[in-house]
C-alpha cells in the first residue's frame, strides 16, 4: 500500500507570525492525521522559521519549492540542495507549472533539477501537467508523457523509486477549477502505465499526488480514486483547518 502524502506548498505566501501560528495549527492537529505523511513547504527564508516551530518533531516533513543545480558558488540569488538539507528539508518541488511558465524552466532544466536534488539528499517532487490548450487539443497525455521523459532520460528509471509526482493541471491552479475526479484518475493511470512498462515495482510504488484547486469539500472525492495517492495543496495549505482537513481526507 502507497502510504498517502499530504502537501502543502505556501507558493510566496507568508511571514514570521503567519508561520508560527499555521505550523502550530497544523502541529496540533497532527495527531488525529495517523496514518498519511504531511509536508510543508514554505518560502526559503521561512523554512528555518518553520523548523523552529516544529521544535524537533518529525511526524510533519518540511520541504522546498525549488533549488538550484549548482551546489555552491557565485550564483547570486541562489539556494543549492545542500543549503535546503541544512535547513532540515527531506523534500524539494520540482517542475511547478509556475517555474516552468514564469521563470521558463525547461524539461531539461527541470530534469537536472530532479538529479541534482536527489544527488543532495532530497526526495524530488517533480510536478507535471498540461494548460487549458493543451488539454483541449487532445495533448494531455503527451505534454505529461513528455515531462516525465525528460526526467528518466538524465537518471534513469530506477531513480524515481525516491520520487513523487504531483499531477498539476496548470487550467486547476488557483482557479477553483477542480480536474473532476475520474479526469484526473485518467491521467494519474496513465503516468502509472507508462512507468509499469519501465519497471512494474516503481510504479507501484511510487505516489503520485493531484494538485490544482483541491480542498476540505473535494479532496475525499479526489483521494478515493485508486491512482491518486494524495495532494499537493497551494491556498488551502495556508489555513490549519482546511489543509489538517484534507490531511484526514487523505487518512
Ligand atoms: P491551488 O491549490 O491554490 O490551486 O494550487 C495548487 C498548486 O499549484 C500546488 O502546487
């Protein structure tokens, strides 16, 4: 059985207090989460806030929203992997579908970041999806297909058994627009058949997240179909009561 994950990525939201009080809010309502994983991943410069907040504990995990390839030196306004490791980080975003339209990442550049990420130490949440366009021309499983491949085309197959994919829509993020669930258990199946052909135990095991406007209402819904193993969770990871909501629908 895929142990669920319950990820909440800030995006650049927040501040001291805020952090504070949504890490004990969450932290307080852990305990009745007993059986899915719940991430964090805040701005950089709040990780170190949240960690102090989280005061040891380890039952929440904390991650990053992005990294760099290069592991030290003069690149201005950088952060490596070893910096986010330091920080107490186990896992770091990959791919979001705002890296990739807003700061023009690449497959490529996504695909290194995924190597690199894992060569630091850090468990790679690589997110894929398609836009609105793409989806209306028929192009959902190639744009995601494609995303995938570039990946296992630098580290191999092998490598994605410390991994997890987050199906992103980009049309579902931020827009209330929820991929209804048999639409994105389509996809969620098909990112699962295409690495079963590769090697049928990574595949299994490998958890593969939703994300794009999920909720305390839908995220039941969502986590029931047999290919989603969870959430990657944007505005409503940013109130304890909906994203500890969502925790327990994924429980
Ligand atoms: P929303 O949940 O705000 O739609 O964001 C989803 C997302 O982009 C998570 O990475």
């Amino acid at each position: 059985m895929r142990r669920p994950l319950v990820a909440g990525n800030w995006k650049m939201n927040g501040d001291t207090e805020s952090t504070i009080s949504l890490v004990k809010g969450i932290t307080d309502g852990r305990a009745e989460v007993t059986n899915a994983e719940v991430l964090i991943c805040p701005p950089y410069i709040l990780i170190p806030r949240a960690a102090d907040a989280l005061n040891g504990r380890d039952d929440i995990s904390l991650g990053a929203q992005d990294l760099d390839i290069n592991q030290n030196g003069a690149f201005t306004g950088q952060i490596s992997a070893s910096m986010l490791v330091d920080a107490g980080c186990k896992y770091v975003i990959v791919g979001h579908s705002e890296r990739r339209a807003i700061y023009g990442e690449s497959d490529q550049d996504v695909a290194d970041k995924f190597k690199v990420a894992q060569q630091g130490g850090l468990t790679p949440v690589l997110c894929v999806g398609e836009t609105l366009e793409e989806r209306e021309s028929g192009e959902t499983e190639a744009v995601v297909a494609r995303q995938i491949q570039a990946v296992i085309d630098v580290v191999g197959i092998n490598q994605l058994d410390d991994a997890v994919i987050a199906y992103e829509p980009v049309w579902a993020i931020g827009t209330g627009k929820t991929a209804t669930p048999e639409m994105a258990q389509e996809v969620h199946r098909f990112i699962r058949a295409m690495l079963a052909a590769l090697n049928g135990d990574i595949a299994e095991k490998l958890r593969i997240l939703y994300g794009g406007s999920m909720n305390a209402g839908n995220a039941e819904s969502l986590i029931r179909m047999t290919d989603i193993d969870g959430g990657l969770i944007g505005g409503a990871s940013l109130q304890a009561e909906s994203f500890l909501a969502i925790c327990m629908a994924a429980n």
